[in-house]
C-alpha cells in the first residue's frame, strides 16, 4: 500500500492512500486546501480520487472539501452518521467558515470564502463496526468517540490504521496534547479497541506514521499519556477554582510549545474547557465540595412522612430562610412539591432534580442527575459570584444520600421527639461527623428541640 502525506501546510494532517481505488483521510483546513490539492495532483496525475475518509467534522479537518470536490468532482465523502448530520447545520457550517477565516488570518494565508457550504456534505455514512469495498482498499470504521461523538477511525486492508484525535495529539518533540472533548472514558475504551486491532502500521491525527521503534508500545504510552494530562488537569482545576486561571495554567503546561498556526490559542481555550467540563461531568468525587446542608430530623433521623415534613416549627423555618436566603438550594422533586403553590422559593436559585425529561418550572434550573447538578452548580457559581458554601442541600432524603459527599457542614434541627417517619436523613453521628455547636434546649409548645451544627471530620483524622 502506497501512502504519501500531502497536507497542505505543514505536515500529519492529509493522507493519500493509492490504489485502484484512491483514497483521502482527511481534507485539511481551508487555507492549506490548494497546496493539498497540488500535492494530490503531483501523486495522482490523471488518476481519480475516489474517496474522502474523515474523522469526525471539526473545521480543520472538513474544511479543504470544497476544493477536493472541484479538482475531482467524483469524489465520494465518507464518514460517521452523526457528523453526516453536524455537516448540514446551518450553526455548524457557519462556524466552521467563521473559524476557518480566523485561521486563514493566523496563518498569514488567503483561502476561498466563497465556497458552496454542499460541498462540505457527507455522501456515505458509515455505522460503528461496518466494513466497505473501494476499488482493491478493504475499509472497516469503527467509532472513537471521545474528541467528539462523531469520531471515528478507519483500517485499511487490515493493515493501515487511520485514527481520529480521540486518542491525543502526539508532538514530535514528545509532547503530547489531550483532545477528549466530550467524553474521557470514551476515550479511554477507544485507544483500548483501536489496541486489539493489531494494525501493522498506524497513522496518527496531526501526527503521521508511528515509528517502527515506536509501535509496539504505542496503545501503552497513549494511554498513560492520557491518564496523566487527565491527572495533571484535574491538580490544576482543583489548585485553580477559577475558571480563568486555570485555563491560564493549562495553557502553560500543554500549549506553551505548540505552533499558534496548527492551533490557534483560541480554540485551545474552547477545548481546554470543553475537557474540563467532561473532568467534572465524569469524575465528580475527585472535586472536593464543601457545600451544606440543612435539615430537621427527629430522634430517629426521621424527616417526613407522606410527602410531608413531620412538623413546622416556626423558629427552624426562620433559620431555613437565613441559611438559604441569595444562595442556591439544591432538592429533589418531591421536596419541591411540598413548596406553597408548587412555586420556587423566592430570593434564591432553586435547582431541581428529576428523572422527568420534558419537566419545567419557571423560575427554577432543572436538572437530570447528580452529575449534570454538579455541572449546573459550577456554572451558576461562576455567573452569580458564588462559592461552595453558598450551596445548601435542602433533601429530601434521596438527595440528602447523593449529595453527602459534597457536604462538609450540616445545620440541623433535632426534634426531640419519635415521629412516624418513612424518609430519613443519613444519621450524621454513625457517619462519623462531629457535633461542632449546639444552641441548648428551645420549645415550642410541648416540643423541646435544638439547632445544631455538625462537621465532616478530614479522613485523616478519623
Ligand atoms: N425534614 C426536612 O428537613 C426535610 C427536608 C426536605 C424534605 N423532607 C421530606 O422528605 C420527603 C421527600 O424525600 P424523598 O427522598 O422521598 O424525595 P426527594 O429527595 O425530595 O425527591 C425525590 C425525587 O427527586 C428526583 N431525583 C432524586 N435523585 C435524582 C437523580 N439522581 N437524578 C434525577 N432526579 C433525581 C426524582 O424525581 P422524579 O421522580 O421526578 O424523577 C425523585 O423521585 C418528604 O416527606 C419531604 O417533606 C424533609
């Protein structure tokens, strides 16, 4: 099999597979795309190019199209279902002239604006595992999703592989740049297939043809490689909490060194938090929260029964109203029903939990799961100026559980009193937190109750 890097500018990024059949993986960014099509010109001469394989529809990767299809306007476009469907949008089309411009004017180059968005269409698409006949080339796709949902690599004639970013961008200097956008363990689970294919020789996005000395432990370095930057991010979110920042230091660790012209500081910043979301979405316990909650319990950690709290006491509402007043409380959806008039708590910003997809509520987030809540919580907490300890956990029981973990302080009312109960709050003393505080007996009527306030001791301390 004969394969010739004809990237436009540059290297690693336009290969041409020949054969009867002649292939393309990738098309490059538009300013690089004439260069490229004179690189194919000088390889093929009269020869057709039959095909275009792509990975996934980042605009630096789709946007040579146009000129591919008027140097060989028989040319067929392969690639997944879903980028099929991203390569129609009027939104994705548009951003990728806008960035394809940006990089144009980066780079110093001029590029052909004037391109018919069509050409950017996908002719075939290709479902995860499918294998396909193009002139003497045997093609199997299969999905690696991670840098995108609609990633995906190519064998060729069950020798050459062909892979998509998901899998990091390798520098030549040994760097290495970690591109799992949307999906991290994706990630993970794709350099793990892409390993039990086996191929004989192995392109990589961005990077070219793995060494000979380099393959055998290619899949292995990939992956440690991978789980490191995942590691050595994950030390800077938590040592930067603003998002700002850590951008900033992310930007010196993994971005210093490479070409601006390659990619643009800008898009490594639209990555790089696109990545830090996906950390957060998918690694919840290794950010450590300190949010509170507040809840009164019976003797026996008893909080409502029947939908209902198990009494009001007038003194514990006032108290609720001071510790959640301009801060954002966090409840599951039968707690909200118990709300008056099945209405947001004013003066504060009510985030709802629910299975129920087609649910709203004006005046009140929504949200499907404890991770797209944490998600949600970060968000709020950047665009309201506000910190962990503004976020109260206000149960009920199911989400008092879920939530534990991100607590480290607790106000509770304790009722000195058994009610019939059949929801619970965890009971904080079996869990080992400390009682910090104690207001001393108060009473209301016959009800002898008391505020206290307890701690999550460190583990260390345990
Ligand atoms: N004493 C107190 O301080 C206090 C405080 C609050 C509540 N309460 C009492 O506690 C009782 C309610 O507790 P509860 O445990 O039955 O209900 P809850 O925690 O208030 O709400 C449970 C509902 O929240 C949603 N939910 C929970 N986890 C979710 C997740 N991971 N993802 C998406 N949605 C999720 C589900 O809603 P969908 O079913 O809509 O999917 C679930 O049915 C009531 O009696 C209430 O009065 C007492």
């Amino acid at each position: 099999m004969t394969v010739i890097d004809v990237s436009g500018c540059g290297s690693g990024a336009v290969f041409l597979i020949k054969g009867k059949a002649n292939l393309l993986f990738e098309a490059g960014m538009a300013y690089a795309a004439d260069q490229m099509v004179e690189n194919i010109k000088r390889e093929l001469g009269d020869a057709e190019l039959d095909a275009v394989l792509l990975s996934h529809s980042h605009y630096d990767h789709v946007a040579g199209l146009p000129a591919v299809r008027k140097a060989w306007p028989g040319v067929k476009t392969y690639a997944s279902e879903r980028a099929k469907e991203i390569l129609v949008k009027p939104g994705a089309l548009k951003t990728i002239r806008r960035l394809s411009g940006e990089a144009a004017e980066a780079a110093g180059l001029p590029w052909d604006s004037e391109y018919d968005d069509a050409d950017l269409q996908i002719d075939v698409s290709l479902e995860d595992g499918e294998t396909i006949e193009l002139g003497d080339h045997t093609i199997y796709a299969f999905a690696t999703i991670g840098h995108t949902k609609c990633s995906m690599s190519y064998l060729i004639d069950d020798e050459l592989m062909l892979c998509s970013e998901t899998v990091g961008v390798m520098g030549h200097d040994g760097s290495y740049m970690p591109s799992f956008l949307v999906d991290y363990k994706a990630a993970e689970e794709s350099i793990e297939y892409s390993s039990e294919l086996d191929a004989k020789e192995i392109i990589l996005n961005h990077y070219g043809f793995v060494s000979e000395a380099d393959k055998a432990a290619i899949w292995d370095v990939l992956m440690q490689k991978l789980r490191d930057s995942r590691d050595v991010m994950i030390d800077i979110m938590n040592r930067f909490p603003e998002e700002e920042a850590a951008l900033r230091e992310m930007e010196r660790v993994f971005h210093s060194h490479v070409d601006k012209k390659e990619q643009p500081d800008e898009a490594f910043y639209i990555n790089a938090a696109s990545m830090m979301k996906t950390l957060k979405r998918q690694f919840p316990e290794r950010f450590p929260r300190h949010f509170q909650l507040i809840a009164a319990v019976d003797r026996n950690w008893g909080i409502g029964n029947k939908g209902q709290m198990l009494t009001v006491i007038p003194a514990d509402q006032k108290l609720f109203r001071q510790e959640t007043m301009g801060k954002i409380i966090v409840m599951g959806y039968k707690t909200f029903l118990t709300f008056p008039a099945q209405r947001p708590l004013d003066g504060r910003i009510n985030l709802i939990l629910t299975k129920k997809k087609a649910l709203s509520v004006k005046g009140a987030e929504i949200c499907h799961s404890v991770e797209e809540a944490l998600v949600r919580i970060d968000e709020l907490k950047q665009e309201k100026h506000l910190t962990d300890v503004d976020v109260v956990i206000i149960g009920g029981e199911s989400i008092y559980r879920q939530f534990l973990p991100f607590c480290d302080t607790a106000q509770i009312t304790w009722i000195d009193f058994s009610y019939v109960a059949d929801t619970h709050m965890v009971d904080l003393e079996k869990e080992g937190w400390e009682l910090v505080r104690r207001s001393g007996e108060q009473t209301f009527f016959n009800l002898c109750y008391e505020f206290r306030e307890y701690r999550k001791l460190e583990k260390e301390s345990l």
